[in-house]
C-alpha cells in the first residue's frame, strides 16, 4: 500500500495556528547554523539536513515526539521538509510540510498591545515573528498612524479596518537595509500622508520631516526626535512624552550598528553620532517607554509586548554607561556580519520601485542591525 501524499500547511496557517495556541509540533530540520540566525518560535530542531539531502532513510528514527500532536515540518524553502514529512509519516505521525520553508516564513507576523496610561490612546506592536522586524499601529479617536511598516500592505490595512480606525499618516524611522519598506505603498493605498526624515536618498515624494516637527492624532501628540548614528537621518518618535518609538537607534538590550555603506571616517562619524543621540534618549524621564524596530529573537506567539524603559535600559545594558572613546571602540570590536542584500535593499527602499525582485527572496534571513 503506498503512503499517503504529504500535506503542506501555508504560512498564513500556521502563523493562525500557533496564535490560537493550537497543539502541535514544529520540526526544524536545517543545519545549526541556519537554526541560529533565525527560527519559529518554540520549534524542534533536528540537526538532520545533510542527511536528508543525502537520502537517509533513517535520518529522524531517534525523533521522539508527542504522537497525539500534528506535525509541520520546515527547512529553508520547502524540499528537505517535504523528505522529513515522508519519514516521520511512515512512523505513524500526522505529518505537514511547510510551503517555501522559512523562506516564506520570513512574512509572517503576530501582535502584542503597548499598555499606555491615555484611554484615548492604543498601540499595536506588529511583529515579523522570524526576522524580528517590528512595526506599530498606533491609534486615538478613530485616527491612526504606522511606523516603520514592513509587513504587506494588507496587514495594516486589514488592522485598522478590524478596529475601525483610519491611517492617516505613515512614517518610517530611516531608510531600512534589512527589510523593505511599505511605508510608501501603505501610504497610497490608504491615501495617507507619507512622513520621513529629510534625506536626498529618498528618490519618491514624501513630506520631510525634522526636530521641529510636531502633529496631533486624535487626542494625542507625536514629537520627532532626530538621532543619527545607526543612519544618518535617522529619528525616534515620541508620543505624549511617554512612548519612545526608537526604530534602529536604541534596542531593548543593546544599540545600532554603525556601519553600514560607511567609510573608515564615516563610520568614526557615526559612531560618534550615535553616541551622543543615546545619551539624549536616556535623559528622557527614566519611565519612557522604549519602543523599537527590531528584535534579534524570535517573536513568540504570546502577545507580550517587546518593550524597556528607560531606566530599565539604563541599569541593563553596560555599554550605555561608558564614555565616547570607550562606546566607539566597544562597537567597532563587535561589529556584526552584514545583513544578506542589504545594499539590494537600501537601494529599493530609495527608489521605492519593488518591481523587479521577489520580496521573499530578498528578504530572506534574520536581521542584524544590533550591537551588543
């Protein structure tokens, strides 16, 4: 009797299936070192992928697993899953096998809400649970806003519908390299104001913005604050002096790097730069909420939101304590592999022109925009 074809599971499933918390194992068989740039949160891994591709029929018979769970099983883009589903069904599993792998997996997302002392006031966290990119809704009386949007349009669009809010304006921190950027297709599809920080990199119409930049969303108020280091244009955004949209400037346990399309001088530059912008960030009061761009884990399906405080950032992170000339050479000794195409990426985001590449494959691998 031959076996049942294999099931697949797209990525829009799965994503709803771990956020309703519905049992089920995830099965990782690619190397450790693919493991470690990024993965699903709470997944299994099999260190099997060489043998799969060799053809090992036995490659995952020491695989215990709970046999009243379904399983998905993942790999990069979709093969060595579909030959670990084979093996683990002849062992009695109920087997899927993830589409396009973590390739596809790079667009999936979840959502955790900011607690905020205003009831007029509502912010979403929307997080690319993979790539650890993180973006925010933030709404008041029915307005709304988006920050840093990396996801598909629709994403957004289908959030604010869902709360009965309208996108109003849509900003970004600075021209991303790890991710591309929506903000400009959100933006006219909701026919919303495009806000950024003045830069001639930007080759699209946008409505510039800089420190004495203040407007008001429903009842509350958005302050720019410019902080160049990790970029050079780039800006935090502070909302009723209390929520800190941080972008790639500071994290919740380490800063951003300073080097990317950066010269010896420059990077000297930025890195100083960098510097003296944290520290107008931690004079902020020490219950700011932080807010950033990036997360260099996986994003759990828990809805807790990734945030810090000030204070909390403060006292945690050491780097944050030492002078100018220890700060800069404590970066440039930990300065972390590039992102993979970020020059690709940098590019597409300053034309805006998406045309001419699959965002999926450009888009593939983990993040790498912090400092620790």
């Amino acid at each position: 009797m031959n076996p049942s074809p294999i099931p697949t599971v797209d990525v829009a499933t799965l994503r709803n299936w771990l956020d309703i918390g519905k049992p089920l194992s995830v099965v990782d068989v690619r190397s450790l070192d693919q493991r470690q740039e990024w993965s699903i949160p709470e997944s299994i891994h099999a260190d099997v992928y060489e043998q799969l591709k060799a053809g090992d029929i036995h490659a995952l018979s020491n695989l215990e697993l709970p046999v009243d769970k379904p399983v998905v099983t993942v790999c990069g883009a979709g093969i060595m899953s579909m030959r670990a589903a084979e093996q683990l069904q002849a062992q009695g599993y109920t087997v899927y096998s993830l589409e396009g792998g973590m390739q596809a997996w790079s667009a999936a997302w979840n959502t955790a809400y900011i607690p905020t002392n205003n009831p007029d006031l509502t912010i979403l966290q929307i997080r690319r649970t993979g790539k650890g990119c993180l973006s925010y809704l933030v709404a008041s009386q029915g307005e709304a806003l988006v920050i840093d949007a990396s996801l598909d349009e629709r994403v957004y669009i289908g959030l604010a519908i869902k709360h009965g809010w309208q996108i109003r304006y849509v900003l970004d921190t600075h021209l991303h390299a790890d991710h591309l950027s929506r903000s400009q297709g959100l933006a006219r599809q909701t026919n919303s104001q495009l806000l950024l920080p003045e830069s001639e990199k930007f080759q699209f119409p946008y409505k510039a913005i800089d420190e004495h930049t203040t407007f008001t969303l429903g009842a509350t108020t958005l302050q720019v604050i410019p902080t160049p280091g990790h970029t050079l244009e780039s800006v935090c955004y502070h909302i009723d002096n209390e929520h800190l949209f941080t972008g790639d400037t500071l994290f919740i346990d380490s800063v951003g790097r300073p080097d990317l399309k950066a010269s010896a001088s420059e990077l000297m530059l930025k890195a100083s730069r960098l510097y003296h912008s944290i520290h107008k960030l931690l004079a902020l009061p020490a219950l700011t909420q932080v807010m950033p761009g990036h997360t260099s884990r996986p994003v759990a399906f828990d809805q807790k939101p990734l945030l810090t405080t000030i204070g909390e950032l403060s006292q945690s992170v050491p780097l944050l304590s030492l002078e100018e000339t220890d700060f800069i050479d404590y970066l440039l000794d930990r300065i972390p592999p590039t992102p993979p195409n970020y020059l690709v990426i940098s590019e597409i985001n300053s034309s805006g022109d998406f045309t001419s590449v699959d965002p999926a494959e450009v888009e593939a691998g983990a993040n790498r925009c912090a400092i620790r």
